[in-house]
C-alpha cells in the first residue's frame, strides 16, 4: 500500500499542473488526476509525471473531488490544487508523519489554541486523523498577506479512511473523524494569474454557490444589496487589504462584485 496518495482535479490546467506535479515528485507514492474534459495539453502533462488519470465531467467541486478521494489507495493522502505548490519544508512534515516511525511535526490539538499561536511541539500520536495546512496567497503574481487572506487553514492532509467531502457545490471542506493537527510550513497558491482568469472562475463559483444557497433555503433579500458595500468595507478597512498595495486594494473589489454577482444569482434562481 503507497504511504502517500496525492489527487487533484482539473480542467485545462497545462499552465499551472507541470509545476504542482513537479512539487509532488520526492513525496507522493501515487498521483491521480480527475480530469473535466479539458481540451489542452492536461492530460499529457499529468501522464508524463507518472500520474493515473480519469476523465470525469464536474457537477461540483466537493462530488469531483470525493471521486478523485475514491481512486486512491495510500493510507494517507494529500489532497492539492493543479494552482497550489508544496514546498520543501512543507514535504518535509508531511514525510515526518507518513514514514512510519518518523518524527512528528509541531502540530495544534483543534480547538485548542487560536489561528496565531505558535505550533507547539508534540509527541508520536497516532490519533491524528488530519492536519491543517496554511496557504500563502499570490494574485496576479503579487503574495497578499491581508484583506482576510493571511489566515487561510485548510485541511488537505488526512487518512484516507477517515476523511470524506462536504456535499457542496463550492466552498468544499473535507470532515474528518478524529482529531485535527496543524502544520509548521505553509503551501504557496497562485490562485489567479490573469484578470480573465479571475472573471471566469468567479462566473463559475458564483453560480454553483448560489445553487447551494438556494438548497439551503436562502431568498434573495434587501441585505443582499448591501453585501457588496460590506465585502469592501471589511477588506480594505478592518482586514488591512491596503496593506497589500495596489493588489490588495484590486483584490478587495473583485471580492465585493463576486459577492454581488452571487446574490444576483441567488435572486435570478428564484
């Protein structure tokens, strides 16, 4: 059985996949890709690093994703972005906790320590069903370390056994049964790097997270309208996205007409 299963879902990702691939290299014992389709050279590139590929049309991010979890057969697995990077030190911890009788990683206990605490050091503790990454936010090549951005946890390495998908749309998150730790070192995201690719991206999430919204029982509403002003508003004054520079300040506006687009979707399902 592979230590490490690493899986990723894509869509015409030739840009962004040969340099994620490259990360997994020294650490993944398996790589498989679920591919919508894509119409570029996708395909190819992750068969030429030696990952099990499956063309799979996307109804959801959370329903591809759990597919891709299905396909693999590591007793941990990784689960990253064709627009994430692992970073040697970050390879480092995760090999610490996959290598049997490893050293363990700094890790926090969930819920016990706030999002600013330092790792603390912890022994051997085989109880740990996932753990925690932070990722480093780039925008159009630009690192942004505020306007809400600087504390993105996300939980990407667990037991296979143990993690399981949210049943969204959008917004995906994976439940764990056990304890959750974190990591030290963070993962780097270059989550867009032109304006077009951020408009078309923000056309698809916004339409998938209305639907969802709408499952949930949420209507359209006066407050809605006011969601743009706020996103704007919390970014750029009580979350420091002026910090970030021309960048930040750019960011926090796409942020606020995301929001808007969102609940005109919400109102035009109705």
């Amino acid at each position: 059985m592979p230590r490490l299963s690493a899986f990723i879902i894509t869509r015409n990702e030739a840009r962004d996949l040969p340099v994620c691939l490259e990360s997994l290299r020294a650490l993944a014992d398996e790589i498989v890709v679920v591919d919508d389709h894509s119409q570029d050279a996708t395909l190819e590139i992750a068969r030429r690093y030696g990952a099990r590929t499956l063309t799979r049309a996307l109804k959801g991010f959370a329903d591809q994703k759990q597919f891709a979890l299905e396909q693999t057969t590591g007793e941990w697995v990784l689960s990253i972005d064709a627009d994430e990077r692992v970073t040697p030190e970050l390879a480092k911890e995760i090999l610490q906790i996959v290598i049997p009788g490893g050293r363990r990683p700094g890790i926090h206990q969930s819920g016990t320590t706030g999002l600013d605490s330092p790792p603390v050091a912890a022994g051997k503790d085989d109880n740990i069903a996932g753990y925690e990454i932070r990722r480093r936010f780039y925008f159009l090549g630009h690192l942004l370390q505020h306007g809400g951005l600087g504390r993105d946890w996300v939980l990407r390495l667990f037991r296979r056994t143990s993690g399981r998908f949210s049943d969204a749309r959008v917004h995906e998150h994976i439940d764990v049964n056990g304890p959750v730790g974190r990591l030290v070192s963070p993962m780097e995201h270059f989550s867009y790097a032109t304006l077009a690719e951020y408009v078309e991206k923000s056309n698809q999430y916004t339409s998938l997270a209305a639907q969802d919204l709408r499952q949930r029982g949420r209507h359209f509403t006066g407050i809605d309208c006011l969601r743009p002003v706020w996103e704007l508003l919390s970014r750029v004054v009580f979350k420091g996205a002026w910090l970030d520079g021309r960048p930040g300040l750019l960011y926090a506006s796409l942020s606020a007409h995301t929001a808007w687009l969102r609940s005109l979707k919400l109102w035009e399902l109705k």
